[in-house]
C-alpha cells in the first residue's frame, strides 16, 4: 500500500499524459520515468516563481495558470 505521507496522486487527461511520455523522452541520453519528469518540471517551475528572490514571480505564476478568481471561487477539490 502507498505511503500517503509521503506520495500523492493526480488525474491528468489523456492528451496532458501523452505529451508528458514524450517530455520524459526528449533526452536520448537519459529516458526520466513519468513521476521524475514531472519532478523536474515542477521543481523548475517553483524554482522560477516561487523562490523568495522572486517579488513579481508569484503573480506571474499565477498568471502562466491562467486563473481567474471568478471561474475558481467555491469550486477547490481540496479536502
């Protein structure tokens, strides 16, 4: 059974999964596994607009999203 403290799970969609396989490949060199490849996008992403040296990059962040705060009011699946 899986760790839930440590691992946790997302649905993509399937057109969002495929281009992830091919993310994973585009290193002949190096072939990351699906859970290493979003890893790495994830970490550069943080790197890039979460980071504390960043002052803008918070909203810039959000904006790469495309959220609005209309479309999303009420509608979290967080728990």
């Amino acid at each position: 059974m899986t760790d839930t403290t440590k691992f946790k799970n997302v649905s993509l969609k399937l057109d969002t999964y495929n281009k992830l396989k091919d993310l994973s490949h585009i290193n002949s060199d190096l072939t990351l596994s699906l859970s290493g490849t979003i890893n790495m996008l994830v970490n550069e992403k943080h790197k890039l607009y979460v980071t504390p040296e960043v002052t803008e990059g918070r909203r810039n962040f959000l904006s790469w999203f495309n959220f609005s705060r209309s479309s999303s009011a009420g509608k979290s699946n967080d728990n």
